[in-house]
C-alpha cells in the first residue's frame, strides 16, 4: 500500500510541475524589451567662421544728422562656414555691456550658409529693443549651433 501512495505522490507532483511550469512559460514567453543603449561619448565642438558681415541701419530719430554716429544698427547679415539650425547675435559696448541684438533666420535657397537677423522688438521696459547706436558699438558676438 506504501509503494502505491509513493507512486501517487510523485506523479501529483509530476503534474503540478508540467502545469505550473507551463504557466509560468506562458507569461515569460510574451514578455519583449526592444533594444536600447547606453553609452557615453566626446566629440569635438568647434566654432563658426563669421563672413560676409552686413548691418542694417535706422535713424536716431533724435537731432542732428539720421545717420552716421546717430543712427541705430537694427539687424546684421552674414555667412557661416558651416550649416546651422538656431542663430542670434549680440552686440556690446566698449564696457562688454550688451546693448543691442537679435535673432536670425536662413538667408534662403541661393545662400544656405547666410543668414538675417533682426533686432528684438521694442517693449515698454526697452523702448529701442534690440537697436544699438553705432556710437557705442565695439563687438558682434554671433550665437550659433546645429
């Protein structure tokens, strides 16, 4: 009677395990992790070669002659040497003040390197925006990345 209920046990146990062990396959087996990465990495960042400068003018408004050391530069042109995605510019005072800039759009189709860029608007705390009087002028400080 022993050897029949040792026989009993160990094919319960047989079955349990194939059951249980084909659940537990069964979720395992619709499990998927796309592939990922991770690393770290340098790479050399360099600067932009500035060509082709232009800037535009705009009257003082004030007395005296409209142009010349009284007026205002209220945007600037160039050319790049490399492409870029995002352009502004800045310019500065003898004192390294920022006093004037903007922001730059694509020149166009016939000058993929080139870019325009106007002064920031005018607003109530900055009633000239972005111009600058060419007086005080000293630096061009073009911000670009890719």
């Amino acid at each position: 009677m022993r050897r029949y209920f040792v026989a009993k046990v160990v094919i319960a146990a047989a079955v349990l395990s194939a059951i249980g062990g084909g659940a537990a396959s069964a979720f395992t087996a619709s499990n998927y992790v796309t592939p990922s990465y991770a690393g770290e990495g340098i790479g050399v960042v360099s600067g932009y070669t500035v060509s082709n400068i232009h800037y535009s003018l705009e009257p003082s408004g004030g007395s005296g002659p409209t142009y010349g050391n009284n007026a205002n530069i209220s945007g600037v042109s160039f050319t790049l040497n490399n492409p870029a995605t995002s352009v502004g510019y800045v310019l500065y005072d003898s004192g390294n003040v920022a006093i004037g800039g903007g922001t730059c759009n694509p020149a166009g189709s016939g000058n993929p390197s080139g870019w325009n860029c106007t002064a920031y608007p005018s607003s109530q705390a900055n009633p000239g925006g972005g111009w600058a009087p060419v007086q005080q002028v000293t630096q061009l400080d073009v911000v670009a990345a890719n």
